[in-house]
C-alpha cells in the first residue's frame, strides 16, 4: 500500500509560477511510475506528466516546455513545477502511483487556479 500527499496548489496570476508536490509512504520500493493528472470542470481527467523508475519522463503537449516533472533521490516524492502558467491550466492536480503489484494509488488532489 501507497499513501499520497500532495501539497502546492493554489492562486496564480497568468504567467507566474507554483510548486506542486507529492509525497509517498507505505510501501515506496515497489513504486515504478510517478504522475500529475489534472481534471478541469466538466472535463475528463487528463496526464499532465509522468516519470518512471527508468527515468523516462512524457508531458501532455499542452504543457511541454512550462511544466518540469521530477523525483527526489530517495524516490518518495514528485515534483511538479509549473511555469508560464495559463488560465486553462486552472484544474484540480492529482498525483498518481503506480508500483509493480499492480497497485494504483490517487492523492486527495489540490487546486490550482490561475486567474488575473
């Protein structure tokens, strides 16, 4: 088992700047993929970024070059640092986990909102 916490969010002015992260306890050996998801009202949930224990990273096209998706050494948490910021990245920002049992994990999620 994987418990998230996620922490970050919050009220951005277009073009500024914020930190999301995600922190992973339980069971974080076995953890081989670490994402942001968003979900925007009255739309699906989408991948905004991911990274695996291979180190390989992808990005949603509509945040490449803004957003930067990394993980801390020990491998328990994720980073996602969101530049440039836009009003239609306003959406609420979950982290997912996914480990090699098969086990995929969602944090609780966390606002953010970009409004002049």
């Amino acid at each position: 088992q994987v418990q998230l916490v996620e922490s970050g969010g919050g009220l951005v002015q277009p073009g500024g700047s914020l930190r999301l992260s995600c922190v992973a306890s339980g069971s974080i050996f076995s953890i081989r993929f670490m994402g942001w998801y968003r979900q925007a009202p009255g739309k699906q949930r989408e991948l905004v970024a991911s990274t695996t224990t291979g180190g390989t990273t992808t990005y949603a096209d509509s945040v490449k070059g803004r957003f930067t998706i990394s993980r801390d050494s020990a491998g328990n948490t994720v980073y996602l640092q969101m530049n440039s910021l836009k009003f239609e990245d306003t959406a609420v920002y979950y982290c997912n986990v996914k480990d090699w049992a098969g086990g995929f994990y969602w944090g609780q999620g966390t606002q953010v909102t970009v409004s002049s």
